[in-house]
C-alpha cells in the first residue's frame, strides 16, 4: 500500500513537492519546484529510513 505526501513551504504558504512511498519504501517524487530540487535526495533517504523503522 503507497503512501501520499508533500513537503510545504510554508514561509511562502505552497507546496514544493508531492509524492509517495511504494510499497518496497521506496520515495517516487511525483512533482517538484526547480528550487527545492538539490535537497530531495538526502531527504528521500531520510524518509525511507524514518518508514523503515516503524
């Protein structure tokens, strides 16, 4: 069963990303802001390990 979600930027009140976590953990990025871009791989790797500990 995957999982929704999105990272909001909210000093500037919008949401700079959205995906979901599959059903092996793994974090597919449905969308993102050019901006954000550079952080998003150390964060999937966060997700994954904070997902793999429940």
């Amino acid at each position: 069963m995957s999982r929704q979600f999105h990272i909001e930027d909210r000093a500037r009140g919008r949401i700079v990303a959205t995906g979901e976590i599959d059903d092996n953990g793994l974090v597919v990025w449905d969308g993102t802001e050019d901006s954000v871009n550079g952080e998003l791989a150390e964060l999937a790797d966060q997700i994954q390990q904070d997902v793999a500990a429940e």
